[in-house]
C-alpha cells in the first residue's frame, strides 16, 4: 500500500533528522563543524521543537494505520 510506504519514509526522515538536531544541541560545536555551519544550537533547537507534532503524527499512523486497514477489508 503506497500510504503505509509513505508513513515509513516520512517517519524515518523524521526520526533521522530528530537525532541528527538532538546531537546539534548536546554537541554542537562538531555538528556545525560537519554541517559548515547550517545547524547551529539553535536552529537544532527550533528544528526539533517543529519536529515534534510531525513525529507523533507519522508515529501514530504507523502504529494505526495497519489494523485499520485490516478492518476495512473485513467488512
């Protein structure tokens, strides 16, 4: 199903770029260093307060959507 594709890749990008602005906030000195300066302290901050509602969303249709799907083909 092209939906629950989709669900799992948006939720893997979510989840990459999570980690990657968690690291730019308790190592930020290396991670501006290796991102030339694009995710600074603070951008990883904003990025990962913009982040939350989209994750829990992808989170809650990955973990949903299967019996869902399950239940409209029983009836």
């Amino acid at each position: 199903m092209l939906l629950k594709k989709a669900v799992r890749w948006l939720l893997l990008a979510a989840v990459s770029l999570y980690l990657v602005s968690g690291l730019g906030i308790a190592e930020y000195r290396t991670i501006q260093n290796l991102t030339l300066g694009l995710l600074t302290k603070d951008v990883a901050f904003r990025l990962r307060d913009a982040l939350l509602g989209p994750f829990i969303a992808l989170q809650v249709l990955h973990v949903g959507l299967p019996p869902f799907v399950r239940l409209l083909r029983r009836l």
